[in-house]
C-alpha cells in the first residue's frame, strides 16, 4: 500500500495494509473512494481508493484513553 504517511502506524508500528484495522466508512467519489478506517491502536485514517490502489493520505493520533465514569 502506498502511504503519504510511510508503510507502518507511526504510532504502533503496525503495517498499513495488514489486518485488522476497523472500516469506520465508506464514500464513493468519482474517482473512486474514500474509506475511513481506525488502527489497532485507535488511530483514524483515511484510504484513498482509485486506479492507483488503496494509500493512506491522513491519520490521527490514537485516542486518548477514556477517564472511567463513576456515579456519586
């Protein structure tokens, strides 16, 4: 997979085209596609589908950790 972000999460080190990453959506363009998918590690990325493959153009930090709620 071509990456404007390199071949690995910078983040966790996982490989972009590896499983598993979760498919968060899809949009069809007239180019072809756009898939926004979340890393292992919690990071948002956004896939550009077209004639030329599938390449990351955009990724986030991971999500930050949630603070447990508790009630009072």
């Amino acid at each position: 997979m071509i990456s404007t972000t390199g071949t690995v999460c910078p983040h966790c080190g996982w490989p972009d085209d590896a499983e598993p990453f979760q498919v968060v959506s899809r949009h069809g363009t007239a180019a072809g596609g756009t898939v926004w998918t979340r890393c292992g590690c919690g990071s948002l990325q956004v896939r550009i589908v077209d004639g030329r493959g599938t390449r990351i153009v955009s990724r986030s930090r991971p999500a930050a950790a949630q603070p447990s709620s508790t009630c009072r």
